[in-house]
C-alpha cells in the first residue's frame, strides 16, 4: 500500500511584522559599502554609473553651472538635505535608456524623478515626466512613489481596491527603475512592474490632455533631454544611480570577456526513441521535449533520459546507437505540459540512486494529473528486464501541494552525500502571493534533501540529522537551503561537490547561485542582488548570500541553470559552469573563483541562439543540452567550430 505525505502552504501565512523589528538595513540589498559599484555584469553589458558615491560630478542646478550647497554627498549617498537646493540634472541628455536609482525618503517627505527635461522658459516639469518619489504612509500627494504623475499608475492587485504599492517605508532604501525606448517604457518599483507606457502615442496624448502638464507646450515630445532629480523642500537621499543607453533595433551589450565560437553537435544522431511518435492520436503534432539526462554511478555506458511529457528512456552512451529502451510510461499519470498554461508541469526530475547498479531504484518528480500536486516517488526496475521499471512498483515520499501552474521547480540531485536534494520553486503567480520564500514554516520555495534509504515520523523518507533546520521551532526539517524562486536547474559539480542552481527571476533580473547549507539566497525580498517588493520579513532567516551572477531582462529573461563541464574532451569548457536563457537562446560559460565566491568571466559558448531546456551530464563529465524537436533530435553536444 503506497504511503503518501502531504505538504500544503496554504495554511500557514506570514505575519506582517514591522520592517522595524529588524536591523535597520536588514531589507537593503546594497550596503553603504557595496554602494555605487557597477557589479561585474552590469560592467560588461554596457551599464554606467551616474553618480559615484563621492562627489556631484556629472551633475548641476537646472540652469546654472554648478550645485547648491543645499545638496550634499555624504555616506555614498547624494542628499538633498537643506532649503533652496534647487533641482539637480545631468550635465548630459539622454534619448532612449534605461535607469536604476535607489532612494530614501524623509518621513512625510516628497520628491521626484524627471526624464527629458529641456531647460527652456519655466520649471523642469514643464518638459519632463515625472516619476513620483514620496513617503506613501505619510506623505501628502495621492500620487504616490512610482507614479507617473498625473499619467499611469500601477494596477490594482489580485483581490485588491487599491493600486498595487511596492515601495518600503521612510527611512529605508527603495529601488526605482526606469525605461525609456521608442517600443515600450516601463517602471519597475523594488522589482515589482507598475506599468507599461509609449511616448506619444494615443493613450499618451489623452492623458497628457487630461492633466494639469496640457498647458505647456512640448512636454514629454522633446526626446531627448536631462535626468532630474527634484527638490520638493524635503530630506531625501540617492545612491546607485545606473543608467545603460539603449540604440533602437539594437540588442543590449553581452556581458562576456570572450566568444568561444563553438558549434552545436547532435551527439546521437542515429538515436531513435522506443514508442515514442510525433503524432498523437488526435493528430496533433507533438514535439519531444527532453527535461533531463543522467547516469547511474558504475554503469557509465548508459544514459537514461526523461520527457516533460511522461515517458523515461535509456540508451548505450555511445555516438552511433540506434536503439533505446522505454523504461517507463507515467503519461496517464503526468499533467500535459501542453495544456493551457502548463508549460511549467510535467515529468521535471529524474534522479538515478548512487546504488543503482544493486538496488535498481531511481526517482522522478512529476506534476499530477488529477489534482494541483507534485509527487516525488520512487521507481524499481523489473525483476525480469533490467532496462524496464516496474511500473508498480512505485513508492511515493512526498506530494507536495502546488497553487499555481507555474514555478514548481522540479529538478532532483543525488549529492556526494547520497541525500536526494530537490529543487522547489515559490509555487507561482506574481510577486511570491504566499511569502514563501522567505518563510521556513512552508516547503515552496526551497532546496530539500532528504534521506531516501532510512523512513521515520510516518514518512517513506528520513531528514538527515545534519540539516540546518532540524529541531528550529517553526522550521520545516526537510530544509537545506531557502529564498529561491524558480530553480530551473540545480546540478552537483561531480569534482567539487558543489551544488549550482539557476533561479529564474520576475520582471528585471536572473541569477546563478552556488547553494550552501543553510542558505538564504534572497527570493522574495530580493531579486539577484536588487531589493524586491515590501513583504515582512521574519526575524529568524539570515541575510541573503549574493548570486554568483546575475543578468538583467535586456540580456535574457528566462535562465536554464546547467551543469559544470568536466570532460576532457574541451579544454575552453573545463571547469566553466555551462548554462542558458531560453527566451533569448545565449548560451554561455561563466568561470568561477571558489575563493572569492564570485565569477571571473563569462564567455559566451555558441554564436547562434538556441532555446535550451534544460543540460545533461553524463560519468565522463561530458555535458550536453537538451532542446524541443518533432523529429526527436533533442540532444547536443558542444565542438570546437574549427
């Protein structure tokens, strides 16, 4: 009789506690020490500091040559601190770009960003748009920070009446972002998407029309002009402030050091997949679409390889077979990945056990057909065939209750440890609806590891006595690392031990992390190293572990965590973590400093742009990317193009 768990997050919900109760800087993602740094990937693709922490170069009064002493530079930050400071501009004009600042308001206290802004007969504002800057709780302007004012505000959100507010209270560090382009301009407030807009067209027109800013001819139709920061006769301080100059019909600047120029190989060629057909029985194609590719330890001449949609395959790890064996079938029991909005589900994980050779077990992660869960189980292989489970056979450890379709993760590792890891994302929508990230009392969110040969407490599993939050009140024990969002994928480094995990960012940023015990890498009050949202955070979690890497929407909007190369076969890829953004289809090598916990360089592996789903590994270290294809050609390997 199968014994099954449940784990739901819906119970449990977080309490709001005042930001308040923890060290003032506890929710800054950029100290005052780590202020007005470009970080290495912002240097590489193009990003500019516009202020650096010591001086107002690069800035005056609107229309004088210098700066009052009404503003002052002090802490790395830029403030406007005392009466007739007068409003601050760029020395230089800007057309299309994009723009990161971070504020702190004064309590009650009323600023604002301008863009565009020509020095002409009257005020700033009489040119420039201005996004609002204020104290939301106590300020007195109903438009509020993050504002277009008097032109777009965010929405409302789910289940709210009122427009959705992401901005952190007086006296802390908020971010803004801004980006200006002839196809689209946004605003982002602490990673959150308030609105989309276009200068100029029609909705634009109307709104100016219906705002106090029709009477002055020219404004927001100049195109080009001064950044503005606004002396409204309060406190407030700036720092961090970015801009990247954006050139229409151009893609932003890659942020590698070099271009290895490989080529895409199809490393089995001849491989056909047993029982597996491009055509569906309602004659629909179907395109197979491989998740994973792994080994099992003392059987280094196979593969074995799952598709999203349900089946498991293994196959001689050699260029010229033909043939592979199914090894089993969990379409009746897998959600389809087709269905609307289910791009995310399916069979996710696949994960064979380091006594596989004896034991003949191995696990997978699925989305369950019938109801909003994920199962991880685990499978045994036939008595009669060796390459054939026996489908029942199957021991479920663990559903988990999913609220979403999307961000449920999926990826499963055995460590050096033989503890099974298990990546979970925050369980979907928006924003982290549930404050899972950040909350050890709920499962999404996070890296598990669990002891898959011992069972207790009423489970098919054991924790491990050495996980971090064994016997925390409040703190679920099956926890090794926590913060994440999205982790699509998580891999060991079969020479280091080390775990990677690409998490898949929200609206600005993506990020790679090296997962510690313990860990908190940030989600959702942080976006890569980059402040997100407003949600309380409880006092009990740690200060999150900075990203290894990360890269911005304008590079790649969706990462594929890969695998650290460690086949001898190429020398320019040995060593280097390998991984993807699948919206773009970059591909590139990041190296990295175990030392310093950072990266030294990211290379970029191929010149063409190929949606990766996910990478495979095999006992050489060989690491492979797996694609979509109808004509099952899913796997490829990297060559040198020489």
């Amino acid at each position: 009789m199968k014994k099954r768990l449940s784990l739901t997050i819906a119970s449990l919900c977080l309490a709001w506690l005042p930001f308040g109760s923890r060290p003032a800087n506890a929710l800054d993602s950029n100290p005052t020490d780590n202020a007005n740094q470009l970080t290495e990937s912002e240097k590489r693709s193009g990003w500019e500091l516009l202020f650096d922490g010591s001086s107002t170069d690069g800035w005056r009064n609107y229309k004088r040559d210098g700066v009052s002493d009404g503003w002052k530079v002090e802490d790395g930050a830029l403030i406007r601190h005392s009466k007739g400071a007068g409003d601050l501009i760029t020395q230089e004009k800007f057309d299309t770009f994009e723009l990161s600042l971070q504020y702190k308001i004064s309590k009650e206290g009323n600023s604002g960003l301008m863009f565009h802004v020509v020095e002409g007969d009257g005020r700033p504002y009489y040119t420039g748009p201005e996004i609002q800057i204020q104290d939301n709780k106590d300020g007195h302007d109903p438009q509020k920070a993050g504002w277009l004012y008097q032109l777009y505000k965010p929405g409302n959100a789910p289940g709210e009446e009122t427009p959705i507010d992401a901005t952190r209270p007086a006296g802390q560090w908020n971010e803004l972002y801004l980006r200006i382009a002839k196809d689209q301009c946004s605003v982002c407030m602490n990673g959150v998407r308030y609105y989309n807009f276009k200068l100029g067209d029609k909705t634009w027109k109307d709104r100016v029309a219906a705002s106090k800013f029709a009477k002055w001819e020219g404004f927001g139709e100049a195109g080009k002009g001064h950044l503005c920061l606004q002396d409204h006769g309060d406190v407030v301080a700036y720092r961090n402030i970015k801009v990247r100059r954006l050139t229409d019909g151009q893609p932003v600047k890659q942020p590698i050091d070099g271009k290895l120029g490989m080529k895409s190989v199809l490393a089995f060629p001849n491989l056909q997949w047993d029982q597996w057909e491009a055509v569906d029985d309602a004659g629909q194609v179907r395109p197979l679409r491989l998740i994973e590719l792994t080994y099992a330890k003392d059987i280094p001449e196979r593969l074995y390889t799952i598709s999203q949609r349900g089946m498991v395959w293994t196959f001689e790890n050699k260029p010229d077979v033909t043939e592979s064996q199914l090894v089993l079938d969990l379409r009746d029991k897998v959600y389809d990945w087709q269905k609307r909005g289910a791009n995310e589900q399916g069979l996710l994980g696949l994960a064979m056990h380091p006594e596989f050779k004896t034991n003949q077990k191995f696990y997978v992660y699925y989305s369950l057909a019938d109801a909003k869960k994920s199962i991880i189980s685990c499978f045994t292989m036939s008595k009669d065939n060796p390459h054939q489970a026996d489908p029942k056979s199957e021991v479920v450890l663990m559903e988990i209750d999913q609220p979403f379709q999307n961000h449920n993760g999926g990826s499963i590792e055995f460590g050096p440890d033989g503890y099974l890891y298990i990546g979970l994302g925050d369980g979907g929508l928006r924003n982290d609806p549930y404050s899972a990230g950040q909350d050890l009392g709920k499962i999404l969110g996070k890296i598990l590891r669990i002891d898959v040969d011992n069972a207790g407490d009423g489970k098919n599993y054991a924790i491990p006595t050495d996980n971090p939050f064994v016997n925390h009140a409040g703190a679920l024990p099956e926890i090794y690392a926590y913060g994440l969002r999205n982790p699509w994928r998580i891999a060991f480094d079969p020479a280091s031990g080390r775990l990677w995990a690409g998490d898949v960012g929200q609206e600005l940023w993506e990020e790679v992390d090296v997962i510690t015990k313990g860990g908190n890498y940030g989600w959702s009050s942080r976006e890569g190293t980059h402040p997100f949202g407003n949600q309380a955070v409880p006092e009990s979690v740690s200060e999150p572990i900075e990203p290894v890497w990360e890269y911005d929407h304008e590079i790649g909007k969706s990462i594929t965590g890969g695998r650290v190369y460690r086949s001898d076969r190429s020398a320019d890829l040995k060593g280097k973590y390998i991984y993807a953004d699948y919206v773009t289809g970059s591909v590139w090598a990041l190296s990295y400093d175990p030392e310093t916990g950072k990266a030294t360089r990211n290379d970029q592996v191929l010149p063409d742009s190929i949606p990766v789903l996910a990478f495979g590994q095999d006992a050489a270290g060989e690491v492979y990317y797996l694609t979509n294809s109808v004509r099952g050609e899913c796997i490829y390997r990297f060559d040198a193009a020489k």
